[in-house]
C-alpha cells in the first residue's frame, strides 16, 4: 500500500495519502488534491458556476456576465428614437455596421455583375459613393450643411454623427439626427426607385420629404428647446415648433426653528 494513493479518514474530515515519489515527481499535482475539498457524506456531482459565491447560475447572473462584452458603440442611441420609425432607424443601423447590399458587397459574397451607381450613373457602386459622394447624396449633405450653417466632412462613417454633439438642446439635437435618418433613407430610397422602377428622384421632392419627415417626428417630441437663435433658424427651417423649456416654479417656503 506504500506505492498507492488512497484516502484516509477519522470521521471529521478526509485527506489524501499520496506516495512520497509521486509528490516529488509531480509536485504541482499534489499541491491541487490537497488543496481539493472532499465531502464526508456522499454526494451527487453537479455544475458549479464559478462566478456566483452559492454555484447557482440565474438569468441576471447570465445578463450581467455577458453585459460586460458588448461592443460600446458612441452612435448607437443617435439612431433609435421613439419619435422616429424603427424601420428608417433600422436601415441607418444596418449602414454603420456596413450591412447595406450594395453592388460592393454582393462582389464581396463571390457574385459577379456588372455595377454602375443607380443615382449618377457614372462610377461602380460602393456604399460610401452612393451616401456620401453621389451626385445626388451631395446635394442633400450640402442643403444639410446649409440648414446649419456649417461645413461638414465625413472621412468616416462614424464622424456623421460629431455634429449632434455640440451642446444643442434635447429638441434640436433630435432635429438634427432625425435629419440625418431620413437623408440617408431618402438616399437609399432614390436608388432602389432608379434600379428598380427606372424613376429618378428630384432633389428637391427628396429635400421636401424629408422637411416634412423630421418635422413630423420633432414636433410629436416633448423634448424642450433654448432661446439659442441658431437652434431658431435651424428649426424653424425644418418646420419643426420650438417647444419652449418650461419655466421655474418659485414656492416660498417658510422655516420656523424649533422650540
């Protein structure tokens, strides 16, 4: 029994007798059975959830696990709103994970066709030619930039959305990304009519659709606006009512001292 590994007990608690060439033969082994909790009484083996101090694994203990590894992203509560439709909010998701199915991307997926931008008709389709440098998504960023009064460059996708933080109050900073939502729908929207229906969209049918659009989606809103005159002109450009921020409430109060 001297070359054999076997468990001894006294009633209160149980160890392991290992042979002394195997414990210096694989010390680190012996250092996990001894340090390894062997139950007195005999139980049935069952899974054991590391993370929780009872082994139970919950639903909220599953959430908060898995909460920790979603991806942050700085756009994603521009675009979702519940004064704009899911469905336009949905395709703007779609282009920022660069999911719309352009003719690049199906080239991508092994399909081989000819590509030609619907819109301008002169060079292949890619997703930032169509929404950014199409003649006709051109028009719509420069009217935009107008509506604002600034310059606006986007070397990336993600710096579409740097102009709706600039400390704009909660009904402007709605206005302005509505604005965006709908720009990028109406672009879309041009070249599945020109693909698909051989119709071109005007540039300025699409520019009122999408004046009537945010000014629908703005004014529904209970968001307030401030006494800014930039916020003024923009809205009112847009159509959009200005909701007033609602004004202090002056109570007087009072104090006696106690006795």
């Amino acid at each position: 029994m001297e070359n054999s590994c076997w468990l001894l007990g006294d009633g209160r608690s149980i160890r392991w007798n290992l042979p002394p060439h195997f414990s210096s033969a694989f010390p680190k082994i012996r250092s996990l059975v001894n340090n390894e909790i062997i139950p007195i009484s005999p139980q049935n083996d069952e899974l054991v959830w590391k993370e929780t101090t009872n082994g139970q694994l919950s639903l909220k203990d599953t959430y908060i696990f898995k909460a920790n590894s979603f991806q942050e992203l700085h756009w994603a509560k521009s675009i979702w709103s519940l004064y704009i439709p899911p469905s336009k909010s949905l395709l703007v998701w779609r282009f920022m994970h660069d999911k719309i199915l352009v003719d690049e991307k199906l080239k991508e997926r092994g399909l081989l066709i000819p590509s030609m931008c619907s819109s301008c008709r002169h060079q292949e389709e890619s997703t930032f030619h169509l929404f950014f440098t199409c003649a006709f998504a051109t028009h719509l960023w420069r009217w935009f930039a107008s509506v604002l009064n600034l310059s606006l460059s986007f070397p990336t996708v993600d710096d579409l959305w740097k102009d709706c933080d600039k400390g704009w109050s909660p009904q402007c900073k709605l206005t302005i990304q509505a604005t965006i939502i709908y720009i990028l729908n109406a672009i879309w929207c041009s070249r599945n009519n020109a693909r698909f229906n051989n119709k071109n969209t005007h540039r300025k049918f699409a520019v009122s659709q999408i004046i009537s659009s945010v000014s629908l989606s703005a004014n529904l809103s209970r968001l307030s606006a401030s006494s800014s005159i930039t916020e003024f002109l923009i809205m009112k450009f847009l159509n959009v009512s200005i909701h007033p921020p609602r004004s202090l409430t002056v109570k007087e109060v009072i104090w006696h001292p106690p006795i």
